[in-house]
C-alpha cells in the first residue's frame, strides 16, 4: 500500500512539472518548471499532514472554509456593487481577493479546531467513525524476545491488529546480530516467535514504516506512534510500562497477566520447597516455585540445598511479581531427597498433608527491609529482558 501511495506522488508530480513545461505560465520555461514543482511539494507536504487529522476535524475544517467562501463572496459582491469613483477597479479586484483568502483560512481554521464538537451520530451514521475504528496493539521488543506472547496469542485472547513496527525489527535484527552469544540467541528467539506469529492465520498482522527521526529511544517511538494510532502498547518492560502509563498510553504487560494466572497461596499454608541459595537478611533461605516465584524463607539457612516444608507466613503482590514468605515447618523432610513417602508424600511431589499442624505464625519483625531488596530482585528477574539491549 505504502508503495503505491509513493508512486501516486511521483505521477502527480510528473504530470504537474510536465503541464507547466508545456503552458509555460511564465516567460521562461525552467522557471514555470521550477514553480510547478514547488507547488506539487507543497500538495503532497499538505496531503502529509491532513492525513493525520481525524474525521471530526476535517468535516469541521470543510464546513469551516465553505462558510467563509460565503461570506467573502456576499461582502465582495457588496464592494463591486459601489459606484463610488474613489476606489479603482484594481483596488476593488485586490480587496475581493483577499478578503476571500481571508474568510476561507478564518473558517478553515476554526472550524478544524471546533470539529470536534460535531455529533457524527446526528448525521445518520454516514460519517460515522466506528467502523472504521481500528484495534491496535503495538509490540515491544522485550515481549517478542519472551515468546510467551505467541501462546496467549494462539489461544485466541489477543484480538485485534497485531503491529510491528520496522524500528523494532531493526532493533531485534541488531540483537540477532550481536557479538554476544546469549544476546544472539535472544534475537534469533524473537525472530522466530515473529515468524510463528505471521504462521497464525487467525492473527491479522502489520508490519508499518512509521519512524520518528528525532525520537531517538525505541521505547520512547512506541509511546509516540501509540498515540498516533491510538494503539495499546504489549510489553513486559517494567520502565516502559510506567513511562507509558505517565504519558496516558494504555499497557498490556504480560508479566501482570501472568502474575494474574498463578495460584493463589494464603497465610497459613503448607508447601515443600527446595531452598536454593542464601537470602539478603540474617539467616534467610530463597526458594523458587515451579512458576518463578520466589519464596523467602526466615531461619532457612541451614537448610540450603535441602527440601523444607515451609509455613507461609505472608505473600507480597506487585506488578514486577510475586513474593512468598514463610517460615521452616515444625518437621523438616530432610529425607525426602531419599525417596522417603512417609506422611502422604512422594518423591518429587508437592507436600499436602503433615503429620502436624503447622503451628500460629510470629510475625516478622523485619519484613519491610526484607519486601524492599527482594522486590527489586524480582524486578531485575522479571523485566531483565530490556536489560540485554545491545549499547
């Protein structure tokens, strides 16, 4: 389509440079050549620039100059009327002429600026814009890379436009291209995800040449052609999706849809986790559910390395994840590595059932330092995938 609105421009130009060639408007041919192809510049620099305006404004701005075409005509036809000698033929003829330019940019003017108080459903639905009415989603880099946009999209939850935009293909492709192995492999995930998207027939995708040569950020040429188009933006990027709610664009973030889907865990309840690592206040344990989730747990250093049950104490929601904390359980399994299925358990399994009751829960003295630098590491984890931007 953007190929043939191009070749269009070109005819019309040739056409114009050609009839000012041959009329020859003025007394020198190059200079009416010249003329006329300053003109077909300005006509296509014009045709730019309405082509952004909405309906409302250009129904506005049509009324606007047809009713100053009016009355420039019934004012001019007053002052040609005058039999008075004082005003030559010339001045009358120069008056009535800008007085119609005058009247016609007065009425384009405001009537583009107060079109938008015109009640398209009073008119019939004839101008009306609601089927034309589009909806776009814009996709980020981070979100391609994830991959998990494609399965949401399979399932049919993803309706609309899909859109992709070239400058986040060319951002993509320097990923693909990059000296860094884990940055190369992304890339090439991404583009793969692109190609298993365009695979789907139930998915109308577009690819748009859209680019803002003075925005210099990707993030920040997403927000602007979002705008634009009245897009929503998919993205699991943290920043871009505070910057974006800042600047009054809509979000979808793929990472609050997920932290959505996962299983709800209440104070009180009883789990078996495998206690990785050591945790940022004294004497902490970290775990990892199979779904990502990090589960902190106090008093839990000991048992590094080891399966625990583990009482959930408190569970921490925000947007960049989920945090459970817990304490250790009365009855550690330290067997349960040996394929010990006492107490309704199995090797490899999630505990149900103890022997005991967990008993009432203390509450953590330090829980707010402790929500603080593990939220952000979660943060990092979860929209770390802008991080592996090339320079």
């Amino acid at each position: 389509m953007r190929s043939d609105i191009i070749l269009i421009r070109i005819v019309f130009t040739v056409i114009l440079i050609t009839a000012g060639y041959i009329l020859k408007p003025f007394d020198n041919r190059l200079t009416s050549v010249i003329v006329a192809g300053l003109i077909a510049v300005g006509i296509i620099f014009f045709e730019l620039r309405i082509r952004r305006a909405s309906l409302k404004t250009l129904i506005g701005a049509a009324i606007g100059s047809i009713l100053g075409i009016l009355g420039a005509f019934m004012i001019g036809s007053l002052i040609n009327n005058q039999e008075a000698t004082a005003v030559s033929g010339e001045m009358k003829a120069y008056l009535v002429l800008a007085l119609t330019f005058f009247m016609a940019y007065v009425g384009l003017m405001v009537g583009a600026a107060k079109g938008d108080y015109i009640d398209l459903a009073a008119l019939g639905g004839i101008f009306s814009e609601k089927a034309g009415r589009r909806d776009y989603k814009l996709m980020d880099t981070s979100v391609i890379i994830d991959g998990r946009i494609a399965d949401v999209a399979e399932t049919g939850f993803l309706g609309g436009t899909i859109v992709i935009p070239q400058f986040v293909l060319r951002e993509l492709q320097q990923v693909a291209d990059s000296a860094d192995s884990s940055k190369r492999q992304r890339g090439r995930r991404g583009l793969d995800m692109l190609q298993r998207l365009q695979n789907n027939s139930a998915l109308d995708i577009a690819i748009v040449d859209t680019d803002f040569p003075a925005v210099k950020e990707v993030d920040l040429k997403l927000i602007e052609l979002a705008k634009q188009l009245s897009a929503v933006i998919v993205t699991n990027d943290f920043n871009l999706n505070k910057v974006a709610q800042l600047q009054g664009v809509s979000i979808l973030n793929i990472n609050e849809l997920a932290n959505a889907l996962k299983p709800v865990v209440l104070p009180g309840e009883a789990m078996l986790v495998f206690i990785l690592k050591e945790g940022k206040e004294y004497n902490q344990g970290v775990a990892y559910l199979d779904d990502g989730t990090m589960v902190v747990v106090d008093n839990a250093r000991r048992m590094i390395g080891k399966n625990a049950s583990v009482a959930v104490t408190s569970v921490l929601q925000t947007t960049a994840g989920k945090m459970i904390f817990g304490r250790l359980a009365e009855e550690n399994y330290d067997n349960y590595n040996n394929g010990d299925t006492r107490n309704g358990t199995h090797n490899g399994g999630v505990l149900n059932n103890f022997n005991r009751r967990p008993q009432p829960t203390r509450p953590i003295t330090n829980a707010a330092p402790i929500m603080g630098e593990q939220e952000s590491e979660v943060r990092n984890q979860e929209s770390g995938v802008r991080s592996q931007k090339p320079e």
